[in-house]
C-alpha cells in the first residue's frame, strides 16, 4: 500500500476516532456535558491523538530503518568480483536501485507484468535495452549479479512496503480502541490532550535543532575523513586551489584561502551595495513616504528577495557583465578581460540583498517610540536631525544585525557567483578579475561521478565545514548584538 494511502486511512481513523470518542463520553454522562470533567471536544481529541500519533512516529521510524536494512542485506549478496572490478560499493548500488526502479516502472507502464518482471533475467533479455525503451537510461551494461541483486532489492521493499502498511495501521485502530474505552465522564481529557499537544509543540521545536546538529556530523564526519587523506595545515594556509581529478594521488593543492578570498571579497562588494540602498530605502520609507507611496514601494522593493537566485545568475551573465566589459574592458580602461567577475557578481548579489536589509531595517525604525520623535521634535530638532541623533541610534543595534543577517546570505549565495563571478580560484585586489567561493566549488567538487573514498571529493564536505563555522558565527554575532546592546522602551 502506498505510504500516502496508509496516511489517509490513518486520517479517517482519526475522524472516526474523534465522533465516537466524543459519543461515548457524552452517553457515559447521560447526555449531559455539565457531568463531564472536561469538554466534549477533549475525548474527541484524545482518540484521534491516540490514533494518529503512535502510529505517525512508527511510520516515520519505519521509512528512515527500511533502506538501510534492504541496502545491508543486498550488499550481503553482492559477489565480491563486482568489487574487485574496480567498482566501489557505492556504485554497483546505484546500479541495483536503477534497475529495480526501471523494472518497477516497466510494471507500472503496463511492458511487464509482476510476474514476468520477477523472474526476468539479464541472460534471456537485454536488461539495458530494455530499460532503455521504457525512459530509463543506465550507464553501462548490467551483470547477472547485478540483476538478481536488483530483485532481491525489489522483494525486500514489497514485503517492507506490506508491512509496513499493516503494523501502521493496527498500531492506528488499536491507539483509537485504547483511547475510546478511556473516555467516559470521570476521564480527565482535557488534562491528557494538553499533554499531548505541548509534547507535539516541543517535538516541533525540536526539529530545528535535531536539523542543525544532524547536518553539523553529517559534514564533521566526512571533514574528518579528508583529513586523514590531505593534511589541515595545508587546507586552512594553502595559497593554490587546484585540485587533479587524474586518478594519480598527491596531485591536488588544495588551499582554502583563494576560496575564502573570493568569498569574502564577493560579499564585501555586495554589501557595498546593499547597504546604503537598503538603509536610506528603509529611512525614507518610514520617516518621509506617505502611506501612500509606502504601501506601493515597500511590497515593490519585497519582489526581490523572491526572484530566484538563478534568475539573478541569469541576469548577471547576460546583462551586468555585458554591460561592465563595456565600460572598463579592453575597448576602454582595459581593466576587465571578461564578462564574468568578482564586480559582476558583487553588483547582482548586492541588488538581491537590499530587500533583506530594508526590510529588517525599516521594522527596526518603526519599533522606536514616538515619543522619542515627538520629545526631539518638542525641543526644536528638524526632523532630519532626530532620524540622526534619536531614531538612528535607538535602531542602531538592531540595523548592524540586519546587516549582518544579510551579510551570512551573501557568504552562502551560490548560483550568482557561479555565473557571474567565474570558476578561477586566485588571491587578487582587483575587483574586475575572476574569481569564485567557497559555495561555487562544493558544487564543482560534487558534480559528476565523484568517488567520495577521495579527497578530491571529501574536500567539499571540508568546505562546507568551513562554511557552516562562518556563517553560524555571524548569526550568533548578529544576535548577540541585538540582546546586548537593543534599547529597551517602556
């Protein structure tokens, strides 16, 4: 049963649950909801909590154990001359999961029935011309092995699948039973309900911080894996990024300061950018603009924050860039060789990031008191001089955490550097040369058949480290910031 089946039947369940748990506490207290401890709604909830959220946490559990499970036992099967090969355990399990799905789709098309697709073998059809047919392309040709694998990889998912679909749902049914004969005039459900509810709130809570820390080991644990391979000392003070993807070890150079360079170089332009517009933007919309003309700008300059970065990638290529070699190429000031560059992109990410510090910046100003304004203005100030002397400084800590909120964005952009900064990895002060970051090359490094047993490959789980240190470290800053030194107004 398809797992969307299995959450809808556990959603009937509930609804059933709630009626009849509601009923019954009403009849157990002869129709008469002054006899019951809590309200009705509250026995309702309680079985459909019953049956919905043991039975949710056991779907859950399930799909996250299922695939390490059916992956352990095929690799069990797997013959050791497919490694031997050359293949890495890795690969020759794409292999598998590629052709288990190409079957599953042949049978979903209607080229196959269950059966036929059971026994199907590689010896008595082409299984890569056949998938092939079907829309499902593999990169090579497929062993017997291979195949059987496949199948016992299909088998293992079917029988999981079935199981999977039946002990959800009992566990959902038997939750609703339990809970349906607790509910009668003395059970105290609102007490249970409220429970239930503030364990749901925590758990929700819970998400982003079981989300941060479980992407902190995921890239701790391959950073330390890279370094086994390719000594710190040489990552973190390494001049030269050149990493050899030739198949010959001790090859590559691969330093992160040129990355952290062009990293840092970027955003500064950016927030050049960013920052001026955004703050006199923000000013000038809370302090001058008429509600009028704030209620048309403000959404306006809000667009862009939700244009995508692509688009902006696009629009630095084909327009900026352009535009740029115009006026300081080699027909003019022959500063700038080419379209792409650190200026190109610094521009376009600065244009992306003037919503996110007028945004912020202009709640800030609105959050200062009036009476401050009315006080300055009582005293003779113009109002130039009290966005100056009061408004500004009042805002001041919370405009530097917008700031540096915004900054943290620009570190982690990705698609506008790529294709308006270019791909060359230097130490450079001109801001017209070539340049690339730290989030440009993760990509490059993960693209394609990678071998992640190199470190060719494990460098961008490194990178990304470093990446992850950088800019939880300026939220943390921005944040401390705004507590420590945020004006308090009564």
């Amino acid at each position: 049963m398809p797992v969307l089946w299995v959450v809808a039947v556990i959603f009937v369940v509930s609804v059933v649950g709630f009626i009849t748990g509601r009923a019954r506490a009403l009849q157990s207290a002869g129709g008469d909801a002054r006899r019951l401890h809590s309200l009705p709604i509250y026995y309702g909830s309680n079985v459909a909590l019953w049956a919905i959220v043991p039975a949710a946490a056991a779907l859950i559990v399930w799909l996250l154990m299922q695939p390490m499970f059916v992956n352990s036992k095929v690799i069990e099967t797997l013959p050791a001359s497919l490694l031997d090969a050359g293949s890495s355990i890795g690969l020759v399990m794409s292999d598998v999961r590629r052709v288990a799905e190409g079957l599953d789709v042949a049978v979903a098309q209607g080229a196959l029935s269950r059966d036929a697709a059971a026994s199907i073998g590689s010896s008595s059809v082409n299984i890569r011309d056949f998938l092939g047919s079907i829309g499902v392309a593999l990169g090579s040709d497929v062993s017997p092995e291979v195949v059987d694998a496949a199948q016992l990889y299909r088998g293992l998912n079917a029988t999981g699948s079935t199981l999977m679909s039946w002990i959800v749902l009992a566990i959902s049914v038997l939750g609703a039973a339990y809970a349906y004969g607790r509910s009668n005039a003395n059970f105290r459900a609102r007490n249970v309900v409220e429970r239930g509810t503030l364990g749901l709130l925590i758990g929700a809570a819970s998400i982003a911080i079981v989300t941060t820390i479980g992407i902190l080991f995921a890239l701790l644990f391959n950073t330390i894996e890279f370094f086994k391979l390719y000594p710190a000392t040489e990552f973190f003070f390494g001049t030269s990024w050149s990493p050899s993807f030739s198949g010959r070890g001790g090859l590559s150079e691969l330093g992160v300061l040129p990355l952290l360079w062009g990293t840092f170089y970027i955003s500064f332009i950016a927030m050049l950018v960013a920052v001026p517009i955004g703050l006199f933007s923000a000013i000038y919309l809370s302090e001058y603009a008429s509600s009028r003309v704030r209620s048309v700008a403000k959404p306006l300059i809000e667009i862009l924050a939700g244009i995508p970065t692509i688009v902006y990638g696009l629009f630095a290529l084909l327009t900026v860039g352009p535009l740029l070699v115009s006026v300081f190429g080699k027909d003019t000031l022959n500063w700038m060789q080419g379209g792409t560059a650190v200026m190109t992109a610094g521009l376009v990410m600065g244009i992306m990031l003037i919503p996110f510090v007028s945004s912020l910046s202009d709640d800030i100003i609105n959050a200062v008191p009036q009476a401050l304004r009315e006080g300055s203005y009582g005293l003779g100030a113009t109002q130039s001089e009290t966005i100056r002397l009061v408004i500004l400084p009042a805002a001041l800590p919370g405009i530097v955490g917008a700031v540096l909120l915004a900054a943290s964005r620009a570190i982690g952009e990705t698609m506008i550097v790529v294709l308006g900064a270019g791909a060359a990895a230097r130490l450079s002060m001109n801001p017209f040369d070539a340049m690339t970051t730290i989030t440009a090359k993760i990509v490059s490094q993960l693209t394609g058949d990678a071998d992640f047993s190199s470190p060719e490959a494990l460098v961008a789980f490194a990178l990304g480290m470093t990446l992850f240190a950088l800019t939880l470290g300026l939220n943390v800053f921005a944040l401390y910031i705004v507590r420590k030194y945020r004006e308090q107004y009564d």
